[in-house]
C-alpha cells in the first residue's frame, strides 16, 4: 500500500500503521519523499501520519 505526502508536509514526516486493536504494526519515515509503502498482511488498519509532533493525516484503510 502506498501513502501520499503533500509537498510542504514531507519534511520530518513519520507514517504509523496500527491494527484494529490499536497495536502498532509498522511505522516509516517519509522525509524529502512524496510517497512510503508499506507491506502488511490483508486486514483492516488505522494509520496517522506526524510532520514532526503535529498530525496531519489520519484514518482507516482495507487491504484486501
């Protein structure tokens, strides 16, 4: 799965993933990309995306 970054949010970004249960399951940085994939197992998941200690993107994905 692929996350995009507007441009002027990518420096110091941190992407986390978490599982239905709210257990982290993977965390990325993103700095000076536009985009970060992951690889998880099929399910349902929650994600918030940091430019440095404000969030700024957050939600819900399937994968299928």
């Amino acid at each position: 799965m692929l996350f995009w970054v507007p441009r002027n949010n990518r420096k110091n970004c941190r992407l986390f993933l978490f599982d239905m249960d709210g257990k982290l399951v993977r965390q990325t940085n993103i700095s000076d990309e536009k985009t970060a994939s992951v690889r998880v197992d099929k399910g349902n998941y929650l994600f918030e995306i940091f430019n440095e200690d404000e969030r700024i993107e957050n939600g819900s994905i399937i994968v299928k």
